[in-house]
C-alpha cells in the first residue's frame, strides 16, 4: 500500500487547468520530489495533499484511506514553508509546541519532551526561548522543521524549504533533510524547481511539466533515461546537448537512415548527449574514420577550467554545444575540433514532439 496516492487529481480555477489529472504513488519511507519549471503546478499539487487547496476532480489516498475531501488536521501531514510561516510574537519553544498544545490530547509533558527531542535533533536547543526575528533564515527554516517533526505525522511536505538559504547553507540544509529522513524513516513530498536538489535528495524524483507528471524514477535513471526532450533539457546541470542528425552521416543504402549498432538514425530527428557523452579529437582524424561514422565538426568558442574539470563550448553549425573535457587538454579558442559522442549513450528525440525515439543507454 502506498503512503500517498494521487488518483486522476485535477484542479482547476474556473477553466483555466492548473494541475491536470495527475497521478502518483508515494512510497511509505520514500522521499519523493516533485520538480519542474516555475508554474507547472507544484506547490499547487502539495497543497492539495495537505488539504490547502480543493481537489477539483480526482481521489487522494494517505495511508490508504481516501482523505479527498478530509480537512488539513484529519490527514495526518505536516507542511514546511518557503516562507517558514512562523509565529513573530511566540519564542521558538511556543512556535514548536504550539499546534500540539492546540490540536492534541498530549499532556505538557509530553509535549515538552517532544519539543526538546526535536530541538537536540535540530541542534537549536539553545535558540528555545529566542524570537523568530533573533534567528538567521537558516535557524528559522530548523524551527519551521521542528514543528513539523514534533507532530510526528506519517508524512512530510516541504514547499522549497531552502530556497530562501544561501548556496553554503542550502548545502549543508541538505545534508541535513536527508540525515533526517534516514534516521527517521519518515516519508517526505518535497517540491522544488531546483534540480541540483531533485537529484541530490529524492529517492525517487517525479518531473512535472503544465500540470502532469512527465517521469517518475531514480534521479540517475531520469537522467540517463529522459523520457523526452523537455525531462532531458530539465535534469542535469550543464544541460543536455540537442545536435541534429548530421547530413550525410551515416546514411544507409536507401539514403534514409542508418544504423548504429541497434540505434536507428531518421533525419529531422534530434540526438541528445550531454557534455560528458561526447568526445573532442583534433580535425585533422577526420580523415580516418569512416564516412559514416556520427561526427560534428565544430570550432572550440570558449574553454572554462573549473579546476577538476573543463567545459568546452563548440559552435557546431549555428548551435552551441557544451563539452566536458580534460583540463589538461590542449585547447584553444577558434581550434577547429571533432566530436564524436559516446554511442551507447545515444538518445534519439523527435524533432516536433519531443518524444524519445530510442535509447541504447544502460
Ligand atoms: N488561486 C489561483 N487562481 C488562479 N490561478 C492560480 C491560483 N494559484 C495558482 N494558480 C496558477 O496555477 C499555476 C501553478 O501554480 P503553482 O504555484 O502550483 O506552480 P509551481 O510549480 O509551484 O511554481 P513555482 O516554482 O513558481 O513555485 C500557475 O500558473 C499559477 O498562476
Ligand atoms: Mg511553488
């Protein structure tokens, strides 16, 4: 039985489809991200499992009992903020005892021991009696936790929690929630545009585009098997290279297509490798290869050696393709340069629609 199970769940404000017909299983102890580009109905697909938000149409399951229409305290979640959503006047102990005070039959004791637990867990015991405007953004996103865990509901949504946190502190944030979960073993739904942190926190990742789910997998197998163009371009950072099949390249007897190994290559259709997929060698092995091997030739733009590694940028017919080299090699701007990609990573996308055509990657 899945922890959460989003069934056909549609919402729309009068016309306008805003999530459409999504559906989901979360795994008890997974900790499932949702991902996608600003606007695609994240946020609003989090707050309709917390029962923030109407379910237009569709059946939502927590713990397998149909909470669709149940009120936010009836569906055993806690939900943790972008904006923390903390109380001003209260100190952080309040902050973090307050709903328990409020909705639960726990005693004070009780409370208080849940309240100190979490805190030691957190490492903020020393901020209790402070004010949420005494805190740094990162303390304050550790409290907003806090009060989440010391409901100890059966699931966790988190809203871009760190996306108010600089990049040092959103690192070491991570660190942290992930900590968290496989301590607790708690499952957690966690939303962000940030794919850095889909691939760095989720379990399982769920990629969203206008409201529906794309893909659902594991981080690495989103990334090396994108379901289409749009997940492709969205996971992995420098993005995925889009090279259209090259003319002459490879073309069969019938002039039309070609083989590579078991891969098919239709012209008009767009090959997808990402920088460290394809190969740099001098222009002058051209000569060498075959005539139907798959090959661009390109004209290095820029070299970026970041320390451990380099990217080279390569104007390949009017489109720029981004390259991970050595940075040792011996490259500079306006070299004349080939590349060749790594074939078992071919990925075939069609050139309208964005669907994957093929993939041989493993
Ligand atoms: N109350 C509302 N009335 C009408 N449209 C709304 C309402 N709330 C959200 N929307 C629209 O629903 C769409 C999805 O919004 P949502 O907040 O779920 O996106 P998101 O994926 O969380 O984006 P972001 O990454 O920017 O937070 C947006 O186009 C938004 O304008
Ligand atoms: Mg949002």
């Amino acid at each position: 039985m899945s922890a959460i199970s989003l069934q056909g769940i549609s919402k729309h404000y009068s016309d306008h489809v805003v999530v459409d017909q999504l559906d989901l299983e979360v795994q008890a102890g997974e900790f499932m991200v949702l991902v996608g580009p600003s606007g695609c109905g994240k946020s609003t697909t989090l707050r309709m499992i917390a029962g923030l938000e109407d379910i237009s149409a569709g059946r939502l399951l927590i713990g397998g009992r149909d909470v669709t229409h149940a009120a936010p305290h009836e569906r055993d979640i806690a939900m943790v903020f972008q904006s923390y959503a903390l109380y001003p006047h209260m100190t952080v102990y309040m902050n973090m005892a307050f709903g328990l005070l409020r909705t639960s039959k726990l005693s004070r004791s009780e409370i208080d021991q849940r309240v100190q637990e979490a805190a030691a867990r957190l490492q903020i015991t020393d901020l209790l009696q402070r004010k949420p405007n005494a805190l740094s953004g990162g303390q304050r996103q550790r409290v907003a936790i806090g009060r989440a865990l010391v409901r100890k509901p059966k699931v966790f949504l988190f809203d871009e929690p760190l996306s108010n946190l600089d990049a040092k502190l959103r690192t070491h944030m991570r660190g942290e929630l992930e900590r968290l979960h496989a301590e607790l073993g708690i499952t957690i739904v966690y939303v962000t545009h940030d794919q850095v942190e889909a691939m760095t926190l989720g379990t399982r990742i769920a990629v969203m585009d206008r409201g529906q789910v794309c893909q659902v997998g594991a981080p690495m197998e989103v990334y090396r098997q994108p379901a289409s163009r749009f997940v492709a371009s969205f996971i992995g950072s420098p993005q995925m290279n889009f090279l259209p099949v090259p003319a002459g390249a490879g073309v069969g007897e019938n002039g039309l297509q070609a083989q590579f190994g078991d891969a098919v290559l239709q012209p008009g259709a767009v090959l997808g490798l990402r920088p460290e997929e394809l190969h740099l060698s001098s222009a002058t092995d051209s000569a060498e290869m075959p005539l139907s091997a798959l090959r661009w030739h390109g004209v290095v733009q820029r070299v970026e050696r970041l320390g451990a590694e380099a990217y080279v940028q390569i104007r390949v017919g009017s489109a720029d393709v981004l390259v991970r080299a050595d940075v040792d090699a011996a490259l500079v701007t306006q070299q004349a340069i080939l590349l060749t990609p790594e074939l078992s990573c071919l990925r075939l996308f069609d050139a309208q629609s964005g669907a994957r055509l093929l993939s041989l990657a493993a």
